[in-house]
C-alpha cells in the first residue's frame, strides 16, 4: 500500500535553529571547559584591547539604538521604544565601563569598582527595558496609550546616561560606593538580569515559531547570548582567558542584532517593515475583530442588514489599513483605519429595507433617506466611549475635497485625514464590486474613475498611495 510522502522543511531552515542551538551552547561550554581546567586558562591583563572591545560594542549598541529609534516614530510602538531604550542604555554604561579600563584614561583606588558596577549595570538596565518590549501588560496598554511621551523617554534615559557618565568620571569614588559590583548585590542583580533576558528570548521565539523570520530569530539568539554574558560576568575571574568570553558574546549579540537589520534594509525593506515583522506589530483588521466586540456585534449588524455588500466593511478596512501603510502613517492611526473601516456603513442599521434591497438605482427621496446613514453612524458610535474617534470619521467618509459631498459639505482639511482615506477605500472597492444595478467595473476602469476624481472628490494622496499599494502605475511610473 503506497503512502503519502510527508513534506519536510528545507535543510536550509532546519539548519538555522541547529546552527543557533550550537553557537549558544558553544561559549558556556568552552566557559566552563576553561573554569574547570585553570591551567588552561591563564591571566590576559591587556587594558588597551578591553578599552577597544568595550568601546566597539558600545557603538555598535548605540548605532542599533539610532536605528530603532528612527523605526519606533515610524510605527509609534512603545515595544520599539523599549528596545531603542535598552540597547542605548548597553551603549552608555558599558562606554563607562570601557572608559574605567584602569591605566587607560583612568586610574586610580576607585577606577576598578567603578568598572564592576558599569559592567552589571550595563546588562540589567537594558534587560528591565528588554524585558518591558515584551510584557502583556505594554501590549495590552499600547492601544490605549498616546505615543507623544516618547521622545521624553528618550530624553530623560538619554540625561540620566550622561549624568552616569559625569558622574562615574569626575565623582569616581562616589560611583564606586555603589553596591552593584560586589557580593550578593551583584549576584542578585546578575540573577534578575539572567531571568529578564531570557523572558525576553522566550517571548521573542514564540514569534520566530509561528513565522520563521530570520530576524526573529537573530533577536532570540541575542538575547541568550546577552544572558551567557551575564553568567560569565558573575562567576567568571576578571582577566581570565574564560572572563574575556563575555566581552565576545556581547560583541556577538549586538553584532548580529544590527548586522542583521542592516542586511534586511539592504534588501530594500524599510525600517518600520523590518520591526513590523520582527516584533510581528503589523496592524491586521482580523486582530482588531479580535480586540474589540463592540466592533464584532456592530460590523456583524451591518452585513446582516444588507446582503447586497457582504464583505464590503471587511474590504474597505483592509484597503484603508494598506493606504495607510503606504502613507508611512503610525500604528495608532492605522488601527483607527481598520475599526473605522469595518465600521464606515453602521449607520445603515437605520435604514429600510426596501432601500438598502433595492435592485435598481435610488430615487431622489431614497437618495435623501440613505444619505442619513453618516449621521446615524455617528449616533450609534458616540454612545460607545472607546469609538468616539471612529464616530468622528464615519460621518465624514462621504465627505468630498471640494465640498461637494454630505452630510456637512467639508472641504479639504477640514474632513478628517482617516474619513479622507476611507472615502478613497470606499471608492474603490465599491467600484470593482458587483451591484444590484450595476455589474463590477474591471481594475482598470476602476483606476481610471479615481484619477479623474482625484484632487475634486478624492483626497489625491490617498489615491496616489493606494494606487502604489496595488502595483498601478503612478504618473507614468511603475509604483515600487
């Protein structure tokens, strides 16, 4: 009896988390190989090439924290932010550390207790930041949490960094009287860091399984090899060949992290594309249907009162999320398009159905009657606290850029951005849907419509971005 053969993964990808298990378990192997054979483990005192190495790792955590930063505006997510956070703050202490290399640039009684205390802070302030990215409670908060306090954040780390620095440099003894280099402070701090580092790799690895992203993965390895480091610092002789180990684990785990983002931005993705998928933040409407059940009943309402545009609300909000990422828009805005596009018709709940039914085009009155709808939406949604801000764009969406739309008459700017971009998503997928009255128009057509409303009825930006989004050409150029 003949079976079915079973598909199995490529080498490729199976080799991955192999290659990544190895390089793991290869430095804490070597480690305790050398702790356990002293002979083999002699005393390297070179300050100058610790300086150097501690000074690379600290440019390296700075470059990846600039890199984030730019990506953290783009998607305004704080999980971004806590990251930035984190690798700035490596990028700090650890210059302080590197910076405290007795006979250096420093010297002195308290130069070498300044180094310890640098050295273990410079891998628990970050794990506390790490840590954070991945918490339920900043996923469950970031929806309902401004973004503006962000640059703040990074202002007040960014000071206290600085006044760390001053004060390790000019106040050497009073930074030396800190209890973080020494026993058990320093094992208590080594533990916590241990543990914040590898809640941070199993968080991240639970993505890297469902989507197997590369760059998923490189974070769940930086993360752990960051943790070794720790354990090396803790138990580890200073000047040790096996205490030089850590030094290369941390080059390793920034090194990576950030050799990694760059390839990918080689490739021609942007930044905000990269983190989206590798902190898997991309708005999704169907996870929106999940956050929300008032949106659930209301969007379910709406299908079921008019057969004719099943499916209608679920395709415009995808096509409002996608201009809206093509607008490069933050994440907060684009999961504003998603619930106010599921959500655009909900005020044809109110209208009859003879109308809503209706197989040929409207009358003037019935026109009169569905042209309500904006304004019962609204109703409807400004009873619910959490969708007063999608009321406000469900009554603007059939307003028009040259005023000539409804219920208000808006122009331009005063329609709100997202009822503009809705408009344009309505637009479209009403045009290459079938109706009663009418058979789908074919894409081309379809596009040919937007242009020529473009600019008088149509917010040009958004037609411009959908239009790019769908791979049309945009003034004569193929859209990239």
């Amino acid at each position: 009896m003949a079976t079915a053969a079973v598909p199995s993964r490529p080498r490729t990808q199976a080799a991955i988390p192999a290659a990544a298990l190895g390089s793991t378990v290869f430095p804490i192997g070597l480690f305790a190989w050398l702790v356990a054979h002293p002979a083999a483990d002699p005393s390297i005192i070179v300050p100058r090439e610790h300086f150097i190495i501690v000074t690379v790792v600290s440019l390296l955590a700075f470059a990846l924290a600039a890199l984030l930063a730019i990506a953290s505006v783009q998607i305004a997510q704080y999980r971004v932010l806590f990251l930035c956070l984190g690798f700035m703050a490596m990028g700090g202490i650890f210059a302080v550390h590197g910076i405290e290399t007795p006979g250096v640039i420093m010297s002195g009684a308290y130069v070498a207790a300044v180094k310890g205390v640098s050295a273990y802070l410079s891998l628990f302030v970050p794990a506390l930041f790490f840590a954070a990215s991945y918490t339920p409670i900043t996923a469950a908060f970031e929806r309902r949490l401004p973004y503006s306090p962000a640059g703040w954040l990074i202002v007040l780390v960014g000071t206290a960094l600085a006044t760390y620095g001053v004060l390790a440099i000019a106040s050497t003894q009073l930074i030396a009287g800190l209890p973080f280099g020494v026993k058990p402070y320093s094992t208590a701090m080594a533990g916590t860091t241990i543990a914040l580092l590898l809640f941070a790799a199993a968080r991240q690895a639970h993505g890297y399984l469902a989507a197997r992203l590369p760059l998923q993965g490189v974070l769940v390895l930086a993360f752990v090899l960051l943790a070794e480091a720790q354990v090396i610092m803790l138990v580890g002789t200073a000047w040790k060949l096996s205490w030089w180990l850590y030094h290369l684990l941390m080059l390793t785990g920034v090194g990576i992290a950030i050799g990694s983002l760059v390839a990918q931005r080689a490739k021609g993705q942007s930044l905000r594309s990269v983190m989206e998928a590798t902190l898997d933040l991309e708005v999704k409407v169907g996870l929106e249907l999940e956050h929300a059940d008032a949106i659930v009943a209301l969007a379910a309402a709406v299908e079921a009162r008019d057969e004719n545009t099943k499916g209608h609300n679920h395709r415009v909000a995808e096509l409002a999320v996608q201009i809206g990422r093509a607008m490069e828009l933050p994440t907060d805005t684009l999961r504003t398009l998603a619930r106010a596009g599921l959500l655009h018709d909900v005020g044809k709940i109110g209208m009859p159905d003879s109308i809503l039914s209706k197989p040929s085009s409207l009358d003037p009155g019935e026109w009169t009657v569905i042209k309500r709808h904006p304004e019962v939406g609204r109703e409807i949604l400004s009873r619910i606290a959490s969708l007063r801000r999608e009321a406000a764009i469900v009554v603007a969406h059939h307003e028009r850029i040259d005023g000539s739309g409804y219920p208000r008459g808006l122009r331009g700017e005063e329609i709100p951005l997202e009822a503009r971009i809705v408009a344009v998503a309505d637009t479209y997928d009403v045009l290459i849907s079938d109706r009663p009255y009418r058979k789908a128009f074919n894409k081309k057509d379809a596009f040919r419509i937007l242009r020529e409303e473009s600019g008088t009825h149509l917010w040009e930006p958004a037609v411009r971005a959908l239009m790019r989004s769908l791979g049309e050409r945009v003034d004569g150029q193929a859209a990239a």
